[in-house]
C-alpha cells in the first residue's frame, strides 16, 4: 500500500487498534515490522490498558516489552531520553555517534537487538503544548536499510499520529490549559513536599530511585518548573496535590 491508500484507510477507520493494525501492515512491506507509538509527555494519548507508560501500542516481541517495562527501561532507554532533543527522524544505531551514551543507555540497545529489534528508528512527534510522541519502528532483519525507508516510515508514522488522535483526542484537558499529573507524579511530589529524598520515596513507594526521578522530572517539565520546591509551591497553588 503506498502513502495515499494508508491516509485513506486511516481516514476512514475508526477504531485505534485497526489504524495501529494498518500502520503495522504498512511498515512490514518496508520490512518494519516492529511498531511501537509511545507518549513522552504529560499530554499523551489514552493508553491502551495491557501497556504501561510510555507505551500506547506497540506489537514488539511479548517477552522483551515484559523485560523492558519489569526493569523500568523506559527511564534509561536512549531513544525515549533523546527523542525530545531530536528535531527529525533518527536510527538507533547512530545514537552513540551523536552521544556519550551511558553504559545502561547501550545495555538497553544491545539488548533490544538480541530481542530481534534490529537497525531502529523512530519518529519524533511534536503537538500543541509541548506534547511529544514518538513511533519507532524496527526490522528482524540483519539487512534492513532503515536510511532508505526513512522518508517513508517518517510520513506513514506522521499520518498515522494524526489519526489517532482524530479517533481517541487526547485526555489531558489541553483545552483549557489544565496540567494533569499522574497519581504516581502525585504521591512522589507529596512525599518530596514532606522532605523525603529521591532514595526514600522509592523505599516507599517501592519503586527504584531512577523511578522517582523520572516521575518528579516529568512533574517539573508539566509545571514549567526548575526546582522541586517550586514544583510543590506550583502543584498545591493550583490544586493538583
């Protein structure tokens, strides 16, 4: 199917998982076949509900989406970190030419090819209000050429976010410009707002450090904050916690 059929059929389908369904068909013929559409900020689509942010859909292999998510990848993981810095498409394989990249930063990548998700791409996907997204795709294949179908995957990823969000708009309340935050963003700003360190509130909340920072990074970028303190000063002016 070329780019005209997919904004037709997309155009015309009304439920997610068909469009996601389509956008997967679309990629395999590019030798794509790994698909997954993620939300990075706090104005991300309705989720699915078997995936876990960040994820909205994705059809990755089952056993290493589990291993992802069950070792809180997505804080660590060099394409969800670098997406927001990326004016365009970018390969996975070229992250480390352009980045000093940590060594879990590559342990995520080298784990995820091992997985069969090899010479990955993705698509940043910029909205209204600082919303990010993005759509990665990756190929089984040793001899994908994920330069060669850039411009395509780029286009197909860009048509099908438009998409989406015609059927399932967004549900952050963007309308009237009300920050959302998530009842784990909540419960780490209420205990920073009691003292509590990054270390502590995942003993508590049983969750790792790394965790913690995430949500409470995720907090300050909703609230246009630098600091936790004037996170907590901003979050309980406007009733959020």
């Amino acid at each position: 199917m070329d780019l005209f059929g997919f904004v037709e059929c997309a155009q015309r389908t009304r439920s997610t998982k068909s469009l996601f369904d389509l956008l997967v068909s679309c990629a395999s013929e590019e030798g794509f076949s790994e698909v997954a559409y993620g939300a990075l900020t706090f104005a991300e689509p309705p989720r699915l509900p078997e995936y876990l942010p960040p994820a909205v859909t994705v059809n990755f292999p089952a056993d290493w989406c589990h291993h992802y998510f069950e070792r809180n990848y997505h804080v660590i993981d060099p394409v969800v970190r670098r997406t927001p810095t990326r004016p365009g498409p970018f390969l996975w394989d070229e992250l480390a030419k352009h980045y000093q990249l940590q060594s879990s930063e590559q342990r995520v990548l080298d784990e995820a090819r091992e997985a069969g998700l090899k010479h990955g791409m993705s698509v940043p996907l910029f909205g209204a209000l600082g919303r990010i997204s993005v759509v990665s795709f990756a190929s089984p294949f040793d001899d994908a050429d994920p330069q060669y179908r850039m411009s395509h995957l780029k286009a197909l990823a860009w048509h099908f976010h438009v998409a989406f969000g015609e059927i399932e708009p967004p549900s952050d309340s963007s309308c009237n410009g009300k920050v959302v935050l998530s009842e784990r963003e909540k419960d780490c700003l209420r205990w920073v707002a009691e003292g509590k360190s990054s270390w502590e509130i995942g003993k508590i909340l049983q969750i790792s450090e790394n965790t913690v920072n995430f949500h409470l990074k995720n907090v300050m970028r909703k609230l246009g904050t630098t600091s936790r303190t004037k996170a907590i000063v901003k979050a309980i002016r406007d009733n959020l916690i």
